[in-house]
C-alpha cells in the first residue's frame, strides 16, 4: 500500500525533534511536547503556546468582498470592523454546517477567512461556488504560520517580544506589528477558554517567533492539550460537535446565526428555530469510565443522544461528556451513557465545564 505523505508546517524542524508527532487533518504535528496534563495546566495557570500553522487562511477581496461574504456566512459581518475579528459558520442550504470558521476584516474590501486545517480544500471549493460579482478568492494557507499563545501570562511574556501595545488590543480584535522583529497580524483570540493570542507571520519568519517565545519561558503544547483545553471550556470541533448533518442552532451556537442576514441555509435555519430536533448537553458520569465520541446516550433503555467528546481533563479532573441529544430530553437530569457495552449513570451538568475567572 502507497505510503501518505504528511503534510508539514513551518514550524516542523523546530518541534520534530521535541515532540510526538501523529497525522492530524493530513498534517505532521505535536500531540504532546511533555504530557498533556502538564501543558494543560500549563495554560491554566502560566502560559503555553501551540503551532497551528495547520490552519487555513482563504482571503477574500474586492468592491463586492462584504456582500459576498454575508451571503457565505451566518453572522452579520457588516458589524466587522477594520481591525476586528468575528465567530462565524458556513452552512449549506439545508443548514447543516460545512465549517466553523474567523472572519478578520483586513482592510474595508478585503477579508480573511481562518479555517479549520482538515476543510481548507472543502472550503475553498464552497467559496468559489458559491461567490460572484467583483471579488478575489485567495488560498494563502501555505503563505503563513500561525501560533497560538495562551494563558493567563500570555500577555506579559509576549509583551517582551513585540513593540506593539497589547492591551490595547481588546477580544477579538488585531493589530499589526512586529513580533520578534516579524511582520505578524497579533489577534486577541483563543481556543482554549484563557486570555491569548494569536499570531499570524509569513512561513519563512514563524520560526523565529516560535523561537523567541520558547526563550521567554513559555511551555511548548500539543494537541492533545489543545484538545482538552477548548473541551473543558466548550469550545466546538468540527467532526465532533459540528458536521454537514448538524446545524449551529444543534450545535448551541444560536449566537452566531443572524436570520436578519442573508446567507446561505438561511431558510432551513428559520424552519428550524421553533423546533430545534437537537441539543448538545454536559454530563458528568457517576460511574468508572470514559464517554468517547460516538458513545450512546439512553434514558429508560431507549437511545437519546450521542457523545461528541468526552474525556476526564485536568482542570476539571472528572470524567465529563458534551452530547448530542433529542431535545424533547435536554431537560433530563439522570442519563446512562453505553461505553463499549457497560452502562455507566450520569447526570447533566451545566456547560461551560470550565469558566475563567475575570
């Protein structure tokens, strides 16, 4: 059988060497430096930082660009600001979602489209499909690394490698600056529930970035925390808790869907609003286990849900589950959750499983 060859980010030589690298979305990349419970609450409590440079970027520009993105997207991004950053979802026209996704406004005509590492080809594809009018469509995926710094030190450390003033860089919002004497796009956002940021530099000056930040102390995290981190803090990920079978109102992302707007699977969505089919729920298992994805959720013997994610993350250091769930049952408070044929009880928790402290 033909060995697949793995893709690779900018950062690859720096942490090949440090880390255990497994595929992820087609790419090489660390699931742990350490251990993930060490750079979990490494995030938690100090400062760690991620290579995701995985990511997709997808720019789109050009007099019709704010038109042509409204309609891609569910949110209302003529409320976007040059210099600001906004949570937005793909959909199809039977509302079931093709991507999560950052909209910056880079200039007054022109956007960038961050999207997730395993459907920048999928993405792209929809994107052309479905825009017209005078308007530019560029993957520049492969142009630029990315790294994510978070923690509750974020701001301190990174302070001392950029001349830009980051305080004044509110929640979802970015400037542009230098960063160890780079040329990056510094933005105020996160996928892990802590203060952070994200920074965007051409691929041939990432590493150095990556370098001057390790020099500062700040802990080297994989994927493996990364996942834990956006799950205690409930955080989707696609193939988890979004897909083309679901759609956000099942997905509890009712915030970034503005039915004033139009876009594409905005008639389905209305349709659906006043009897959403699905509900995604917290749950704590009462019993030994682990609720892994695609585990069955019943109440009285009859099958009610589906776990997306479920592990036992360090902050919380229980053993907790995001499902999928009818929504006549979202209410329930005792389920029992089939883990490869033992029923282990749980009960419904509320959700964000972890929220930090202001």
């Amino acid at each position: 059988m033909e060995k697949v060859s793995l893709k690779r980010t900018p950062l690859f030589e720096l942490i090949d060497p440090k880390a255990k690298m497994v595929d992820f979305a087609g790419f090489e990349m660390p699931i742990m430096f350490s251990s993930i419970k060490e750079e979990h609450l490494a995030v938690r409590h100090n400062v760690g930082m991620f290579d995701v440079s995985h990511m997709g970027e997808i720019r789109v520009e050009g007099p019709d660009a704010l038109g042509q993105v409204q309609r891609l997207v569910t949110n209302d991004v003529s409320k976007v600001k040059v210099g600001q950053a906004q949570y937005n979802l793909l959909c199809l026209e039977n509302g079931g979602v093709v991507d999560d996704l950052l909209v910056y406004r880079l200039d007054e005509d022109a956007y960038w489209l961050v999207v997730n590492a395993s459907n920048i080809e999928k993405d792209e594809a929809h994107i052309r499909r479905n825009v017209e009018g005078d308007v530019t469509v560029t993957n520049e995926s492969d142009e630029y690394g990315q790294i994510a710094i978070q923690g509750p030190k974020a701001e301190a450390v990174l302070q001392t490698v950029t001349n830009v003033a980051l305080e004044d860089i509110g929640f979802f919002k970015f400037m542009n600056g230098d960063v160890a004497g780079v040329p990056s796009i510094i933005s105020r956002s996160g996928y892990t529930g802590e203060d952070g940021f994200e920074i965007y530099a051409r691929a041939e000056g990432i590493s150095a970035i990556w370098k001057a930040l390790e020099g500062a102390g700040v802990t080297p995290c994989g994927l493996g925390a990364r996942d834990t981190l956006r799950f205690e803090a409930c955080l989707p990920l696609y193939g988890h808790e979004l897909d083309e079978s679901v759609t956000p109102f099942e997905a509890n992302l009712n915030f970034a869907v503005k039915l004033d707007t139009d876009f594409i699977g905005k008639d389905a969505l209305v349709s659906q609003k006043e009897d959403i089919p699905n509900r995604l729920i917290g749950l704590r298992l009462l019993g030994r286990g682990i609720a892994r994805q695609g585990a069955e959720v019943e109440i009285d013997g009859n099958v009610v849900g589906v776990v997306t994610t479920g592990t036992m993350p360090p902050t919380v250091n229980e053993s907790i589950a995001w499902a999928r769930v009818d929504a006549r049952y979202k209410d329930e408070e005792r389920f029992v959750v089939d883990i490869r044929g033992k029923k282990i009880e749980a009960e419904r928790v509320p959700t964000p499983f972890y929220k930090r402290a202001k």
